[in-house]
C-alpha cells in the first residue's frame, strides 16, 4: 500500500508540471478541494465527456440529451428530500483535530478485511499453480473463513444502522472494531453528528428581500423537472432516456484524495424512463451496459468490480456501484439506481402539476419509474490517470544505457494531444515541411509542433504528457514525401507516406473505433 501512495503522489506532482491540474487559486495558497483543469487536463476531460456523450445518445435513439441550470427553484430541493436529508454522518478525533465521514471510516475497515482475503488468494495461487482451485480455496481456507465472517458481520451492523440513521450505533461499531484516526492512531472519538452539504446563496437584488436558493448538489433533479417539456416537445415513448453533463456542489468536510473527492464536480447522468414494473430488467440491462463501456477503454478488466448496496437511498428499490481499483483501493466510479417513481411522485406532489405518461398501447396513465446511471467526471479522470501513469526501465533513444521512461498511457481515443510533429534540426527546410504537415493535420487532430532540445527529449516529454503518436520530419522527407510515425506505448517507428498520414492515425485514435467495440 505504501508503494502505492507514493505512486498516487508521484501522479498529483505529474498531473500539474505536465499541465493537467492545477490547485485552484494557487497564487493566494489555494482553496481546498478545487482544482482547475489546465490545459491538458480540459482536452482530456472533453474527450471524456465526448466518448460518454455520443455513446448514450447519438448510439441510442431514444435517448436525447439537455443542460439544465444550476440555480433552481428552492422548493425543488424540498421535494427531492435534500433540504431535509441530504447529510453526512460526522466524527471528530479528538487528538488529531481531524473530521472524518464515519461510514467511510468503517467501509474503509471493511476493505481491508476484504484486501486480508486477496492476499491469502494471491499466496494460495502462488504456491499451487495451475492446480489452485480459487473457489474451494475461499469456502475452506481457514483465515479466509475467518475475515469473511468479520465482513458480514461488519456489513449487518452498519447497514442497519445506516437504515436506521442510528448515529449511536455508527460510533458504537467504531469503537467496538477499534478503529483508529489515521492521523494520530487513536481512538479518541467524539459522538457522530449529521452534516447537511447543501451551498445556500441568495437571489434577489436587495438581501433583505432575497430568497434563499441552493447550488445544486447533483444534476438529476434537472432532468425530473423537465421530463414532461422533453416527452411532449421530443413526441419521446416509454422507455426513454434524458441524459445530461453538468456541474454540481457539495460542502465536502472530509475532501481528499486529489480530485476524487471535491467541492465543485462535474457529473454525466442519464435517467432511464419506463413502465413500472419493468425497472429491474433495464436495471440490470443498464448495469451490464455500463461497466461494458468502462472496459472498452482497455484499462484492465480487473480493475473493475460490481458492488451492490447495503443500504439503499430512500428513493431506490435497487443500487449497484461500478468501482475502479484506484491507488487507494477500489472506490465507486459510478451508480446505477432503480429510483422508482420517488421524484417524479414528489415533484407531483410538491408543485401540483401533473406528471404523468399516457401509455397508447395500455390506454393508462402512470407516472414512471426511473433507471439512473450516473459517473464522476472527475472520478473518471482520475481512473485514466491512475492506469495510465507507468514508469519503467528503457534503452536510451541513442543506444547508450538504460533509463527511466515515465509514461502516461492513456488511451489514444481520449488522449489531449493526438500528434505531435517535429523537424529532426531546425535547419534545411525541415522546419517548414513540418508546419506544413501541422497544418494538414490540425483541423482532424489536436496536434504540437515541437522542435527545441534533442529529439529524444522531445519524445520524452511527448511520452510523459501522454501522446500516443509522434511525425519526425527528416531530409528523407524532403525526397520522397515520407515521415517517421513513432508509437508512444511500444517505440516502433515505421515509415509512412504524408498522404497516409491522415487516414493512418484517424483509424488509432478515432473515438468512433471505440465506439464501434460496443456493438460488437
């Protein structure tokens, strides 16, 4: 684990000297847990969105996408239960002076029961090679046995107490499993208390006559109030979908981990409308769907694993998260949600609007239930990051030794920079003939021209930015119109004719071949 946390700030260090992220309001010291997205960072972050964006609505016919405000009538809020219940269990250590989330204090605990089983697995299937027997393994092993009943009892616990928003008992579980402050390695823990993490602000001209509104917490209560604007104006029929990109807010206390938990986030939901009684068939059509999605990226199969709830949110019959194995361990990288008719009941309720779908083919109206997926922008950031950021040993560009090649290998499809293209000197008309090439190549890639330092520096900083491919200009090219197109991940060079250039590096790093793996 430690190897890992060194890795995890290796990354934070890397993400800012390359341009990716940079700490908000650095020049007056920062505020925490709100970073700008720098210049590589917001093409990437674009590139996300984008693979995201056409792979749930241009791919789906009957899912259609909007951008709602982030200021919204209070009352929605009322009616969505946030005002009252959108709230955080606090703990305080008393030595250390540091807050923490106590349901995330014990599902951490958890894990590391769960982390005890993996190792005894991995020195099992160590030992007994091709003969290991992975499942008779985990229903005889002894210590297996062992912390998979603190698991369970573990999870019986906190589950009923998160049901039961039994704050006692939250400390209770705490204090019984000996959990200890990270910081000061004590257990020196105040009573749990509940955090409501709702941004208030007022609109208004005059502050006495100003009402009190909310930056949104999330982005799907802006889908719900629109849903009978976009089945009317969009002719939509049941099941469809509204899918949307946006901003949200949360007054995070404990906010750490880098960009993986902020105040100021970026989510992409998409709510699934269909009849009731249907839900758990497009539940569990969504929740394949999905993590179908993350693995197309390439990014390890088993770096993702399903997790079901334990306890659900009031508004759901059913949860499921997809987690990524970050640095710091495997943690939700998205939801998916049977929401039930909760919202579009409550706004019903609450503005005295009707919001029901007349279903032609039954001759009934309903009010519809609802499938939500919704993943962290930021989260999903992160998780490219993490399994992209490598080092390893390699053979110097001149032949002379070895040395240490650090890499981001981030997917070709979602990396910032496509190409870059640099003259081998800056002399003899290479220079020229290599922004003419950036020019062809400009309006279908984001391309670099580079042509300072030695050209195994270039390809060096091309490879710690993350830059799949790179064109080498050289005096072969001024005889016969070829350029050397060098790999980021592999660092074969082959020779390519300009004319090809184009449709050789769209079919590497085209989203549309991503997209096509989910159809297959």
């Amino acid at each position: 684990m430690a190897k890992q946390e060194d890795i995890f700030k290796k990354l934070v260090a890397h993400a800012k000297e390359y341009g990716f992220i940079f700490q908000s309001s650095e020049i007056y010291d920062g505020l925490g847990a709100v970073y700008d997205y720098a210049q590589k960072g917001v093409e990437l972050k674009n590139n996300i969105k984008e693979y995201w964006w056409k792979s749930m609505v241009y791919m789906h016919e009957n899912i259609v996408g909007i951008d709602s405000a982030i200021f919204m009538h209070p009352t929605v809020w009322k009616a969505s239960g946030h005002v009252d219940a959108f709230n955080d269990p606090l703990i305080d250590n008393k030595d250390s002076k540091k807050r923490y989330r106590a349901d995330v204090l014990i599902e951490e605990h958890r894990e590391k029961y769960q982390q005890k089983i993996e190792k005894e697995v991995e020195k099992a299937a160590q030992r007994f090679g091709e003969k290991f027997d992975k499942e008779q393994f985990l229903a005889t092993n002894a210590r297996v046995l062992e912390n998979q009943q603190k698991i369970d009892e573990l999870t019986e616990r906190y589950a009923s107490a998160m049901q039961k928003g039994d704050l006692d008992e939250l400390r209770q579980i705490i204090l019984d499993y000996e959990i200890t402050d990270p910081v000061s390695g004590t257990k020196n823990w105040t009573d749990v208390r509940q955090f409501n993490l709702m941004f208030d602000t007022k609109l208004g001209s005059v502050t006495d006559d100003a009402a009190k509104i909310y930056l949104r917490p999330e982005t799907a209560q802006g889908i719900f109030v629109n849903y009978l604007n976009v089945q009317k104006t969009g002719r939509m029929k049941i099941p469809f979908g509204i899918a949307q990109i946006g901003k949200a807010f949360r007054n995070e206390i404990v906010a750490r981990q880098f960009i993986f938990r902020m105040r100021e986030f970026e989510q992409m939901e998409m709510q699934f409308f269909v009849k009731p009684g249907t839900e758990m068939e497009w539940f569990n059509a969504w929740r394949e769907k999905r993590l179908r999605w993350h693995k197309a990226l390439g990014m390890g199969d088993g770096n993702y694993r399903l997790h079901d709830h334990d306890k659900l949110a009031h508004y759901a019959n059913a949860a499921t998260d997809i987690e990524y194995n970050f640095p710091f361990g495997f943690k939700e990288l998205e939801g998916i949600h049977s929401r039930t008719d909760f919202d579009l009941k409550q706004h019903q309720e609450f503005s005295g609007k009707k919001i029901q779908y007349f279903d032609n083919e039954t001759n009934e109206s309903y009010i519809p239930y609802v499938v939500e997926t919704s993943i962290g922008l930021d989260r999903m950031f992160l998780s490219v990051l993490s399994h992209a950021y490598t080092e390893e040993e390699v053979v110097k560009e001149d032949g002379s030794g070895s040395e240490t090649r650090v890499v981001l290998r981030i997917p070709a499809f979602l990396a910032p920079v496509k190409l870059a293209i640099f003259p081998l000197i800056k002399k003899d008309g290479l220079p020229e003939k290599a922004r003419e090439i950036y020019h062809q190549l400009k309006y279908n890639f984001n391309c670099e021209y580079e042509e300072k330092d030695t050209i195994g520096r270039r390809y060096r900083r091309q490879d710690a930015a993350g830059t799949p491919y790179c064109i080498t200009v050289d005096h072969q090219t001024l005889q016969d119109n070829t350029v050397t197109l060098r790999d980021r991940d592999t660092m074969l060079q082959e020779r390519i004719a300009i004319e090809q250039l184009d449709k050789i590096v769209s079919g590497k790093v085209n989203i549309r071949t991503l997209l096509n793996k989910l159809e297959e």
